[in-house]
C-alpha cells in the first residue's frame, strides 16, 4: 500500500480544495443562471462548462483523499474561508475571476510545496496541473469582464462570424445581428463562431 494521507496537512489540502472546488461549482451554476437572465447566453455557457470542469477538479482530490487512507469513514476537519458573493453578470464575474486567482496564485502552488515535503510527489503534480487550469479560468473571466465593460460582448471593433446557438447560422460582420434571420431568436443567442476542429 502506498504511504497512508492519515494526519497530514496534505490530506486536510485536499479535502479544503474538494470542499473550495465543490462551492465554485455550485457558484458558477448560480452565476449562470444570472447569465442567462441578463441575455448572455455565451457567458451563461462558460459558466458552466467552468462549473463542469470544478466538478471534475474536486471528483480527483476526493479520490486522492480516499485512495491516501486505509480506513473509512475518515472525519477530516477543515478550517477555510470560502466567498460569499453574487450579484450582476459583470460582478460575478469579477468574482469568480477572484477566486480563480487565489487557487492558482496561492492555494494550490502552497498546497503542492506541502504535498512534496511530505512525500506526495503525485499530490504535488495534481495540484500544479489544475493551478495551470484555473490560471486560464481566471483570464477567462478577467477578459469577459473587460469585453463587457467595453461594449464588446455582441459588437467586435472588426469583422467577425457570429454563430446563432439555436439554430446555426453563422453571420459575418462587426455586430451580431439583433435578431438572427434564420431562427427570429434576439442577439443573446449569439457567440463568436470559432472553429475548433
């Protein structure tokens, strides 16, 4: 059996980033929610593939919890703050911008030095691979914010396609149209159309 997780200040880390990933993705359903109410289907869609990939995220560190003890049921107590935020849109997406940087800025890196000290070299990659994912997360969310705070969410300062999400149509121009001409839906159901095959 490998070395046991049991009284570790790594087994405490990774039952804190279960609970931490577990709340933002239940953080992002909400938020997408607001998302979609406001009219930006697209943010309303990466909020939630973003909720989708923080479920992943805490489904491997409950794993690697579990796989480091050799008797359950293990209690683990955590001590951790966890953001209470929500609001608009623009603020939430701030805020999960915010947290998105302390995980990777911070938690994470620190978790990984501790998980390497104490002999969880496998821990240590873990936590720096999902740190890379949530460094992305956090430009994400940096750049939608921007590009609302610019006007730039359905209107580029260039020609672009945009892709209708409910019916297909793709539409060259600088704006998305207002209301798709094929499927009658309004603008909010237009995306940047981006080839990704």
């Amino acid at each position: 059996m490998a070395k046991s997780l049991k009284g570790t200040a790594t087994l405490e880390n990774l039952m804190k980033s279960f609970a931490g990933e577990s709340q933002a993705r239940n953080r992002y359903d909400y938020y997408a929610g607001v998302a979609g109410k406001e009219g930006f289907k697209q943010i309303q869609n990466i909020f939630l593939e973003t909720s989708i990939n923080e479920r992943m995220h805490a489904k491997r560190f409950f794993q690697y919890a579990c796989d480091g003890v050799d008797e359950m049921p293990l209690m683990v107590n955590i001590n951790a703050d966890y953001p209470v935020a929500f609001s608009s849109t623009l603020d939430n997406l701030k805020y999960a911008a915010d947290g998105e940087h302390e995980e990777w800025e911070i938690l994470y890196p620190n978790f990984a030095k501790i998980a390497a000290e104490e002999g969880f070299p496998h821990i240590e990659a873990l936590f720096n691979k999902i740190a890379a994912i949530e460094a992305h997360h956090e430009a994400r969310y940096l750049k939608l914010a921007q590009n609302m705070k610019d006007g730039l969410i359905f209107k580029k300062n260039e020609v672009v396609q945009w892709k209708c999400l409910v019916c297909g149509h793709v539409h060259s121009g600088i704006e998305a149209p207002t209301v798709c001409p094929v499927c009658a839906h309004k603008q909010e159901h237009f995306e940047l159309f981006i080839e990704t095959y």
